[in-house]
C-alpha cells in the first residue's frame, strides 16, 4: 500500500512538472511571436496576442508590459477620435497596474503617474503622491528625466501656494535629494553606457544592448537640462550664502556618507556656488571617498575657479581618462587645452591635439590652434616674417575644423579671408631672405615646419 501511495505521488508530481514545462514552453512560444510583431511595428497583430500572454503567462517577462506600452502609446497618438484615445488610455493604465501586480517596484507607478497627469485624469495632488511615494520606496528606479522634472515642480508649486506648511529647511532637503537623484540617473546611464562601449571591443552587441548606447546621449542631455531647469527655479528661494550655512552646520557630522556628499555637491555645483569653501571640501571629501568621472571633473571646475589650474588640470585630465565616450573624453581634452592656453601653450597644443585625436568629427580643437598660430606676437625669437608666415600654418590648422566639422565652413571661410589680408608679400620674403618651396622650423612651443607657397 506505502508502496503503491509512493507511485501515485511521483505520478502526480510528474504530471505536475510536465504541465509546467509545456506551460513555459507555450509562454515561450507565444512571448517570441509577440516581440516579433512589437520590433517589426505590426501592433494590431501585437495587440491581439497581448490578451493571451496577460491572462496565461503573466510573469513569464517584463518585456510583455514594456512592449504592451509601445504599442499602446502608439495607439493613442494614433487615435482617430477622443473616445477611442480614451479607450487606449484606460486599457494602458490597466496595463501599468498589471505590470505592478507581476512585477512590483518596476517603475510602471511612475509611468502611470505621468500619463495620468498628461491626460488631466487625475489632480496633481494625486500624482504627486503617487510619485512621492514611489521616491521614498524604490529610489534607485526613480530615474526617468520627466519623471524627476515633474516631481520637483509640483512640489515647487506646493512650496510657493498660499496654502504652504513646507519650510525653507524642508525645501532646501527636497532639491536637494531630487537633484542628486538626477545626478545619480546621470551617473547610471554614464556607467552603463561605458561598460556597453567597453564591451563592445570585444564581443557583438544585441541590438538591444545598441539601442541603449544610441538612447544614452539623448537620456544623459535630457537629464542636464533637468538639472539646469530644477537649478533655476529653486534658486529664487536661497542663495549660495544659504546652501553654505545649511550644508555646513551638517558637513561634520556626514563627511564620511557618499550619498550625502554627493547630493551637496551636485546642488551646490548646480547652483554655481564653485568658490564656496562647503563645496570645496565636500569635493574633496567626495574625490577621497569615491572619485567618479563627474565629481572629479567638477572638482577640476573647482579648484579652477579657485585660481589653481594646474591642481584643476590634474583633474580634468583624470576624468578624461576614466571617460569611454570619446565625445566626452574629447571634450574634457579641449577643457584642458583651453586651460592651459594662457599658461602653457605647449601643454595647450599638446592637449587640442589629443582632443582632436580622440574624436575626429570635433573642429574647436583645430579652431584654437589656428588662433593660437595666427596671435604670436612675441616670443619664440622670431623675425617679423616667420611671424606673418605662421598665418600659413593657420590657414592649414583652420581648414581641418572645416574637415572635422561642415558647420564651421562659414567660420573657416572668414578666418581664410582675415588671415589671407595679414600674410607676407613675395617683397617681404626676398628681404628676409626667403623664396617660395622653402621651409621655416619653428621651435618653440609651435614645434612645426612650414613649406612657404607662392606669395603675392
């Protein structure tokens, strides 16, 4: 009898396991035609096996939420007419709340939230709850660029009503966390991007993984302007005098907490506040405790503002070595030579190059140098033709912005023309003792050689 109970029970349970894999393989099969039909844009084909995969395999993958929402954001673009837009709203907030259900603090909150506000379906004392509440539980998902615009406003405009309870203190706090969550979403997509490039060296990319390298840029200057636009607004209600004497009172007490530091850091950086002595050894506490590309660039900023650039060159050349956007990277470069350029203009040049190395579709660098070549006026012991004779080397130097970037043509074309009025004579240059084919060396920080055309 134990015997024959022992055999039913195995039955049983193999029954169970086989209905489980034909139920996986099933939720499988219908998942694969679905995103099929979502990346080739067929969405009514999309939208009618939607239905099955919601009722039958609801938790098999989080893409059958994120594609249900291109699709439906689609439809209602699309919608012919108010009532069927409002259908296809309704049906993408049940989707949204079904995504919570299956997948919860996935950020569909958020995203519902948004739409509701979008639409006017709910009153923004509601989405601003609904937002809130998601910041305080789940703040590591909190990181799309409109979510954080919208939250910091509604509590902006909550701060500035008549009604207000919140103090300065209270809103100081607020800015402070939402623009160092915009700082953080920043940092995320930095890092995620750069590990995908860093990758991408090696081994092939899913085209997911592409469409995230391209989506990045966009992401990462929408979250700027999130910043910058946060930054303006809440800088009508305290000064850097304020944010010196709040931050400073607790500097002490958090100088050892990262997440602390940061957010100071980014709301005083943000608000300008570069020669406050706060931000100054928040910074560098920052830059000891955990360097990131971004916090030891804007310690470079700093310290420049502080008047030591070559303590602010160390910095800056450290962030572009930590940079795998060579854009980024590029332009870090081109900060330095600009740097440098009053100071050093070996190390000027030096780093114009490198810059223009680094990214070849970038013309500043060469726009600098052609200015740097075309305004020696002393120095380097040269005669008052090898300096004119420079404005070659210009003209040549000019012409790669031009090559690097099509937008500077107009710019080129009037450098070719004012440089064009400033070159020697063929009179100047039989005094001075050269002819056309010749060349010039230049030593110095110029370190070029110049092979004279035919002059006028």
């Amino acid at each position: 009898m134990k015997k024959r109970l022992v055999f039913l029970v195995t039955i049983v349970l193999n029954m169970v396991v086989f209905n489980a894999v034909a139920q996986s393989s099933k939720c499988e099969d219908q998942f694969a035609l679905y995103e099929e039909k979502v990346k080739t844009r067929e969405y009514s084909d999309a939208e009618g096996l939607l239905e099955a995969l919601l009722k039958e395999c609801p938790k098999f993958d989080a893409k059958i939420y994120t594609h249900a929402e291109e699709v439906y954001s689609y439809k209602i673009r699309t919608s012919r007419t108010p009532e069927d837009s409002q259908v296809n709203i309704e049906t993408l907030i049940s989707i949204y709340d079904d995504y919570e259900k299956s997948f919860p603090g996935n950020g569909s909150v958020v995203r519902k939230a948004l739409l509701l506000k979008k639409h006017k379906l709910a009153d923004d004392a509601k989405v601003y709850k609904m937002l809130d509440t998601f910041f305080n539980t789940h703040k590591k998902k909190f990181i799309d660029y409109d979510a954080l615009q919208t939250y910091f406003i509604l509590y902006f405009d909550q701060y500035e009503s008549e009604e207000t309870t919140i103090t300065q203190k209270d809103f100081v706090e607020k800015y402070a966390a939402i623009a160092g969550q915009v700082a953080y979403a920043q940092n995320e997509l930095i890092a995620l991007k750069a590990s995908l490039l860093e990758k991408q060296e090696t081994q092939m990319l899913t085209d997911e993984e592409k469409q995230t390298i391209a989506d990045a840029k966009p992401a990462i200057d929408a979250l700027d302007a999130v910043a910058d636009n946060i930054s303006i607004m809440a800088s009508k209600h305290f000064s850097c005098e304020i944010l010196s004497e709040y931050y400073g009172k607790s500097y002490a007490k958090h100088k050892e907490d990262v997440a602390w530091l940061e957010a100071v850091s980014v709301v005083m950086y943000n608000n300008k506040c570069y020669n406050d002595e706060v931000l100054y050894k928040v910074a560098n506490a920052l830059y000891k405790l955990r360097p990131t590309m971004e916090s030891v660039y804007n310690l470079g900023v700093i310290t420049l503002k502080r008047g030591n650039a070559k303590e602010a060159v160390k910095y800056f050349d450290q962030a572009a070595n930590m940079d795998n956007d060579i854009k980024s990277k590029a332009d870090k470069y081109y900060k330095i030579a600009s740097t440098y350029r009053s100071v050093d203009k070996a190390e000027a040049k030096k780093y114009a190059l490198k810059a223009a190395e680094t990214n070849p579709e970038f013309g500043k660098p060469y726009l600098m140098l052609a200015a740097m070549y075309s305004s020696v006026t002393k120095g380097c012991d040269l005669t008052d033709f090898e300096r004119k004779a420079l404005l070659f080397l210009a003209m040549e130097t000019a012409k790669k912005a031009e090559d690097a970037e099509q937008r500077y043509k107009p710019t080129v074309a009037a450098l070719m023309e004012q440089y064009g009025e400033r070159l020697p004579s063929k009179s100047e240059a039989k005094a001075a003792g050269y002819r056309r084919g010749k060349e010039i060396t230049y030593g110095c920080w110029i370190n070029e050689t110049v092979k004279l055309p035919k002059m006028k």
